[in-house]
C-alpha cells in the first residue's frame, strides 16, 4: 500500500518546508559565512526573503503533484505500490 509511500513524501515535505522557513529567518542575519558559497550570498534581504517565498510555492506545488502520484498509483496498481 501506498501509505507508506505517502508518508514518506509527506514527511519529506515538512523536512524542506522547516529548512524554508529556517533560510527566510536567516535571510535578515549576519550569517555571512553560512552562505558564502550559495545563491544567499551578496542578495538584500528583501530580495532573499521574496525569493525563498518564490521557492517555497513552487515546491508546494511539486509536493501535491507527488502525493497525488502516489495516490493515483495505488488506485492503478495497488500490488506494485
């Protein structure tokens, strides 16, 4: 069953969506060092903020597209599931 399955994309889900929120609370902080090496370094705040939201949207819309995957393929094929 794709419970499981589910789950696990669910769980994920809330994963990334802490480390969202985790980004758009750092966004107006010192943490120069933390960042160097990413797409964060050298953006203004608002800038940051505004794209991680961007971000964040985009990924909601691909987590409903893969639960409803999973969803579809237990209705088709609940053994291979």
């Amino acid at each position: 069953m794709t419970t499981d399955t589910i789950n696990e994309v669910f769980e994920t889900y809330k994963d990334i969506n802490v480390g969202l929120d985790i980004m758009k609370r750092l966004a107006g902080q010192p943490v120069h060092t933390l960042v160097a090496d990413t797409f964060l370094a050298g953006k203004g705040t608002k800038e940051l903020i505004k794209r991680i939201e961007h971000d964040q949207d985009e990924f909601d819309n691909v987590m409903v597209v893969s639960l409803f995957a999973a969803f579809e393929r237990e209705l088709i094929d609940p053994e291979r599931a």
